[in-house]
C-alpha cells in the first residue's frame, strides 16, 4: 500500500509540475490528439480482441509531457484517437513505461 501512495505522490507532483511550467492547456492545441487511460475492463477487451499482450504495443514513455499531464503510470495502456482526413478518426494504443 505504502508503494502505491508514493506512486501517487510523484505522479501529483509531476502533474502539477507541468501544469505550473506549462503556459497553455496541452489539450487545447490542435496538434495534440486525445489521450485516455484504458480501465482494466477496457484492457482486457482489446487483448481478447487483438490477442496481445500489453507489452506487445508500441512504447511511450512516463517522461512524455501528455503522459505526465494525465497521470498515467507505467504499466497503463493509453487510449489515442487521432483525426484523419481519410478515415475520419484514427485509434491508436500505447503502453507506458519508464523512461
């Protein structure tokens, strides 16, 4: 339990570190695509669908100023929903790490 408020605490920390240097809502941009942590059903519904292993997703790391400002941890698995002028949206995931 200990392990995990301490997680938190510098997770709080980082977050609230980019909100502080950050002069503008990294969301607000138009360059950046909406970012969602996946909940444990979410993450277990697309490893019945695609048949993956969470560490078989492309990598982003713990130090991206997104994953920062949402508070994701390593081990999460980012939901990404891009625009595209083909396909409308375009879905992407990504597993946190260190780094």
């Amino acid at each position: 339990m200990a392990y995990s408020i301490a997680i938190l605490e510098r997770h709080y920390c980082l977050v609230k570190r980019v909100i502080e240097k950050s002069k503008f809502n990294l969301f607000e941009h138009n360059l950046v695509s909406r970012h969602k942590i996946l909940t444990d059903l979410e993450i277990e519904e697309l490893q019945n669908k695609y048949h993956i292993k969470p560490y078989q997703l492309p990598y982003i790391k713990l130090s991206d100023p997104v994953v920062e400002f949402i508070g994701a941890k390593p081990g999460d698995i980012l939901k990404i929903t891009r625009k595209s002028l083909t396909a409308g949206s375009s879905v992407s995931y990504r597993y946190v790490v260190e780094g």
